[in-house]
C-alpha cells in the first residue's frame, strides 16, 4: 500500500512549504488537484520533481467529456512527466478504448484510474444520480474499466475488495477519505482508517487534512507509512 499525500493548500507557498517538509521521504505520492493545478500550474508539478524527483504525482482532474477531447487532454498530461491521472468512469467505454489507445504513442505511459463515486455521495445522493446503490455500481464501472484497458479505479474503501474480487488482484484501487487516526470526517461521506484500508487491499490511500493541518506533518507521515 502506498500514501498518497493531498496538496490541497490554500496558495502555493503553503503547498511548497509541506512538499519540502517531507523531502526525505522517497517514493511517496503527492495529488495535485484541481484547484491547485488550475492556480499553479505545470511550473507546479515542475517545482515538485525539483524537491524530490523521487516524488510521484497523481494529477487529480477527473477527466469527463467526448471521446476525443478526453483522449486529447490525455496526451497533453502524459507530456506533464506525471506518473497518474483519472477519468471518470461514467465516460463510458469508447472514451477509455480512445483515451488508453491515444497514450500507447506517449513517450512515458502514466497510471489510468477511473473514479467509480466521489467519497463525497452517501446512499441517497448517489441515487438520486446513478439511479443505483453505490456498491452495485462502483463494481459495475469497475468492471467496465477493468474491460477497457484501464489500471485501476478511484473508490471508497468499502469497495476495493469487492473490485478486485470482480476483477483482478493487480487492478488498482485508490481510496480517498481516509481519516488515520480516527479524525473528522468533513466534507467526506464514506471514510475509514488504515487498518480497514489494508483488510480491503487497498492499493494507494489519499490523506490530507490529517497531514496538512498537523503541527508536524512530517511526523504524520512518518507515522502513517510505519503503520502501511
């Protein structure tokens, strides 16, 4: 299992400020989001590889248009020298056979994860939407991006196990909302802990607030990863 650490900071100081507090830890993973992408930019990411080129990034932008305009921004962010970046899964089969066949002619291929249902819907929001239980349909898209080529999905912890049981073990999952030792739950519908997240074989869990509000979020991380 790996962390994957959320830069989800008000301005860019603040996020080059944690970034260099946890310099010392090679191969972890930092997500880059919207917000920040949209305010930094590629200098950002640039920025990132300087303080630590052992740092992974995961560009969290949720890509969802036609086919070709996703294929097309496909492309564009496997020239960012990212490792991973997600889709939504509700795109539909043609834009993930278009999306994974346009990046076979990228020069460094990264990791494509579809996100099944934001952490942020409970039961009855995502109904509303989908017109499904989460767990039916998070397995359904899983199997949909798992059929298309895809390397993984974006879930909640309660779904992973389930996913890799429909389709393969070495099928990624990644977990946001997860709270380490047992904080608020905010914005978060569906959280859990590290210990849940390891009995559902979850690949790669996303913390933030836990390590960013901290006073010592260099102590956060490193007890985080002693316990992963």
């Amino acid at each position: 299992m790996k962390l994957c650490v959320a830069l989800d900071l008000n301005n860019l100081n603040d996020n080059i400020k944690l970034i260099e507090e946890l310099k010392e830890f090679d191969n972890i993973w930092l997500k880059v989001g919207f917000r920040s992408y949209i305010r930094d930019g590629k200098a950002f990411l640039e920025k990132i590889k300087k303080i630590n080129s052992t740092f992974k990034i995961f560009l969290d932008l949720k890509l969802y248009d036609i086919p070709n305009t996703m294929a097309d921004a496909s492309s564009e962010i496997a020239k960012l020298n990212i490792d991973m970046f997600n889709i939504h899964a509700s795109a539909g089969s043609e834009a993930m056979q278009t999306i994974m066949k346009r990046l076979k002619e990228a020069q460094k291929k990264p990791i494509v994860l579809a996100v099944t249902a934001l952490t942020s819907f409970d039961e009855a929001g995502f109904k509303e939407i989908y017109n499904s239980d989460i767990e039916i349909k998070a397995e359904e898209f899983s199997k949909l991006s798992f059929k298309n080529g895809l390397d993984g999905v974006v879930c909640s912890v309660n779904e992973s196990k389930i996913i890799k049981e429909a389709t393969n073990r070495d099928f990624l999952t990644l977990t946001p909302g997860i709270r380490p030792f047992g904080e608020s739950s905010d914005d978060q519908k569906r959280v859990a802990t590290i210990e849940d997240a390891k009995k559902e074989l979850v690949d790669f869990i996303v913390v933030g607030r836990p390590i960013y509000k901290a006073n010592n979020p260099k102590d956060v991380v490193s007890k985080i990863l002693s316990k992963i």
